[in-house]
C-alpha cells in the first residue's frame, strides 16, 4: 500500500487525489512504515536523511518569517558554524534558534522517552520550544517591546493586534488559560477519526492564541512536529513557496474549516515520506517508486527512458507505474558506463 500511495501521490498527470483519500491513503502509508519498514530511522541509520530534513525545515520555517538566508547559507551555518553572506547577525541567530528547537523535536521522535499518549505535548514543552527557538535571536535582538516577564519561553504582558488573516488573539490576561485548554484539547487527537485534520485544527488554534510577543508561527510549526513524530509521522516542512496556501488555509481554519489545512499537512508528510525517509529504509532490493531513486544526474524522466529502452530492470504495478531498485539502477548505471 505504501508503494501504491506513494506513485499515485506523485503522479500528477492523474490529478490529486479526493481529500479523505489523501488521508486514508497516508495513515495506510505510515502505518506500512511503521509495521513493515520499522518506522522512522534512526541517526544512525539514516544520518544524512535526518540532516536533509533539519536543514530544508530549519530553512523553509524560519523563511516562511521573512529570513532570507538561503539554503546554502544555511547548510553551512548548521553543519560547519559559518555565517556565510553579508546578512544581519539577527538572521543567522533566528536559523540557528529554530534548528536547535528542531533538533529537540526530532529526538522526540527517536529517543522520545516517557510521555503519555493521551498528553502529546505539555505546557513546559510549548516553553521549552520557544525559548530554544527564540533565544538566540533575542540575545542578539530582542523585541522592542518586552519587558523581562516577556523572555524567550514565557508568555506575552501585552494585547497585540488583530493578525493579518483578521484574526484577533485573545488578551494577554487570557493566554495562560488558553494555552493550558489547548494542551488538554490535545489528549483526544490520537482517538479522533481523521488525526492529521484534528492535528490541523490545534495548529490553527495554537496561532490563533498567539500566546508568545514574538516567535509564535515558528514555536507553532515546531509543536505542530512535535505532535506528529509522537504519533509516529516524519516531520513536517511548510515550504515558503506554499505560504499562501498556508495562510489561508489558516484562515478557513479560523473559520471553522480545517480541512484545507489538515490536506496541506497531510500532503506535506507524504512529500517527506517519499523525498526522505522511503529512500533510507527501502534498502537496495525494495521495489520503490522511480522518483524515490532519482537523483540530480538521473531523473524520473531519463529513468523511465531507459526502462523502455531494456536498460533498467523495473516492474509495473497494478496501477501501471514503473518501480525499480537501488540495485537494479546501480546496475545500470555501471552498464551505461561501459557502453559510454
């Protein structure tokens, strides 16, 4: 079933895919994960994949905010501590707080420890998040308006206005409570019929509430992550190019419709399903996708190609989709170099 998602999912000459399929199709997909392929894996056996998602969602979050560092920057920043660019030491500390926030999410995910099922994030938590997020940004730059009750994971003293969606926080007297309510409203997700829409509704309803003076849509989508690899999902990254989508999908939200959201996310899971974690626990002789064996130098186009042409041992599925291995791609692309 994973297989079969995974190509109808990529195959958009079909078109996508009715919501509740989407979901249906992904809670079969991560369930096949977890069951067959034995979850997420670990540093260990997969380091480089958990680096490619640290680095695209440390980048896309944080760019989703306005920092303009791109991936480069970034890669080098994290991986070799190199503020490469002539960028403001503000948006070098913003990738760095969010990476290390990200860090701790995803330790949650392999080393998760004694946590509750029916309790996926607790309230020191949501502080914990925002102060490894924020804080190095806010030694550097701190908010103009904050008093020293408004540090890096602690809530706001002021109202704030109304979010660009329209949307109007509650008041600052109100937020503790109504951080305390929203992690207690997380305890019925794991029980709920479709557990990414419900995971999409709290998303939605953690903005909304906007408990902290700066740093909310980050702390935001770090919670949103910590929720899924608890449930044993991969980490989701919100791309900047999809911020629109996102926006409003937030705001249909508000209005008491997460469905587009919950599609959004549930999509963005699969795009990490397929792009990193398929690829690190298929192994060499697991029939895969063409698109989880393409590489810069080997598209899915020229691989296709070369399966029409006898060169690339592959098989078709029920569906018709072309699948093939590690190894048989391995071993064509040694035959194409002797023929060459």
């Amino acid at each position: 079933m994973l297989l079969l998602f995974l190509m109808e999912h990529n195959n958009s000459r079909r078109g996508r895919p009715p919501r509740q399929s989407v979901h249906q199709r992904l809670n079969e997909a991560v369930a096949e994960l977890r069951d067959r392929m034995g979850g997420l894996p670990s540093p260990t056996e997969a380091e480089d994949i958990w680096a490619s998602i640290w680095y695209q969602e440390a980048h896309q979050s944080t760019a989703l905010e306005g920092n303009t560092l791109v991936i480069q920057q970034v890669k080098a920043l994290l991986a070799q501590g190199l503020a490469v660019g002539n960028k403001e030491l503000r948006e070098y500390m913003e990738v760095t707080g969010y990476a290390s926030a990200a860090q701790w999410v995803y330790g949650q995910a392999l080393d998760p420890g004694e946590w509750a099922p029916d309790t996926p994030v607790t309230l020191t938590e949501v502080r914990h998040v925002h102060e490894l997020a924020l804080g190095p940004v806010w030694g550097v730059t701190p908010h103009p308006s904050a008093t020293e009750e408004e540090r890096p994971g602690s809530f706001r003293r002021h109202d704030i206005e109304p979010l660009a969606r329209g949307m109007a926080p509650p008041s600052w007297v109100e937020v503790d409570a109504a951080v305390a309510d929203w992690v207690t409203s997380l305890s019925v997700i794991g029980s709920t019929e479709n557990p990414i829409e419900s995971i999409a509704a709290a998303h939605a309803a953690f903005e909304r509430i906007h408990p902290f003076l700066d740093g909310n849509g980050r702390t935001g989508r770090l919670l949103l992550n910590l929720v899924l690899v608890r449930m044993g999902y991969p980490p989701v990254i919100i791309y900047k190019r999809d911020r629109s989508k996102y926006l409003r999908s937030l705001q249909r939200a508000d209005e008491g419709d997460p469905g587009p959201l919950g599609e959004l996310i549930a999509r963005a899971i699969t795009d990490n399903l397929y792009r990193f974690v398929v690829p690190a626990v298929a192994g060499p002789n697991r029939l895969v996708p063409l698109a989880a064996l393409a590489t810069k130098e080997r598209s899915v186009i020229s691989l296709r190609a070369a399966i029409e042409r006898g060169r690339l041992r592959a098989q078709k599925g029920p569906d018709g989709q072309w699948r093939s291995t590690r190894a048989w791609v391995d071993e064509y692309v040694v035959s194409k170099h002797r023929r060459n």
